[in-house]
C-alpha cells in the first residue's frame, strides 16, 4: 500500500469512491451523486503542507498479464474548520474507502497515516464529524483515540429520517 498526495487526475477516482458511499446514508450527507466538475475547487483548496488530499493505493493483479498495477482503494482529505484564522491549527478529516476494500484495513492505514503526519502539518486537534448511526466509522476512529467532543441531535433528514450527528476529536498535543 503507497500513500501519496492526490493529483487532480485521480478526481474522478475519488469521486466515484465518495458517490458510491451515498446510497448507505451513512457518510455523507448528499442525497444525490457529485460531479467531478462541482469538487474541482474543492480539491484545488487542498495543499500538500497545510490540507493535504492523499489516496491510498494498492498493487492490483491484471489477471491476464499477472502484471501489477496501482489502484486507488480509498481517500483522506483535510478541510480547515469553520473558515476562520484563529482555528488554523484544526482541520476536519474525511476519510471515504471503496467498497470492495471496506474491512481490509485500508481505512486504519490512512487514519493512522493522518494522525502521525499532522504534527509536521502544523496542526494540532483533528475533527471527525460522523453520524451515530455510522457505526464502523465510529469504532475506527474511537480505536484510535478520538473522543466525542459534540452531539448535534437530529440535524440532518435522510428519505424522511432524522440523524444524529457525533462531533469526534483528537489532541495532537497532550
């Protein structure tokens, strides 16, 4: 497994991963499949020193050469929160895995990945926001010694259901 900067031509990778997530209505709360186009700006915000976007791959076998080939199986991306100077040294993370790599890891490998490289990114409190319904996200990121910093009951409406939502957040600094 390689971890690297995204470019801008694995946008529509990263897209097609975080499309395929909507229809559970356990990670996001888009009702509706995204553009590569609409998350252009989106990813041009991302800087490799401060908000970096990373894919993770991993060596595919193409069966008919048995050749080795690299496949995104999964993203992470910084976002400053709440847009405001004075919390510079914050960053909300989104961590998305494709389907057919969800339970292999993957998504420890980045959040393990995230947490060890922020320290050189100049920050010093991450922030996860994941519904509490989102079991599996929640466990990952409690085993990795987030802790619930807010509850927002009932703030997001999915096909007619109301969801919670579990503010997670990890010190840096000790």
């Amino acid at each position: 497994m390689n971890i690297r900067n995204a470019k801008e031509t694995d946008l529509p990778k990263i897209i097609e991963i975080y499309n395929n997530s909507i229809p559970s209505r356990l990670s996001t709360a888009d009702t509706q499949p995204i553009s590569v186009e609409s998350r252009l700006n989106w990813y041009k915000k991302h800087t490799p020193n401060h908000h970096p976007l990373w894919v993770i791959e991993i060596e595919k076998t193409i069966s008919s050469t048995d050749k080795k080939s690299p496949e995104i199986a999964g993203w992470l991306g910084f976002q400053p929160f709440y847009g405001r100077p004075a919390y510079d040294k914050t960053a909300e993370i989104s961590l998305y895995v494709s389907p057919q790599y969800h339970r292999q890891g993957i998504g420890q490998k980045l959040l393990t990945h995230a947490i060890n490289q922020s320290p050189k990114l100049g920050l010093k409190n991450l922030l996860g926001f994941i519904f509490a319904h989102n079991e599996p996200s929640l466990k990952l990121f409690k085993k990795n010694g987030f802790q619930e910093w807010g509850y927002l009951p009932k703030v997001a409406e999915m096909d007619g259901i109301e969801r919670d939502l579990i503010i997670l957040g990890y010190g840096l600094i000790k």
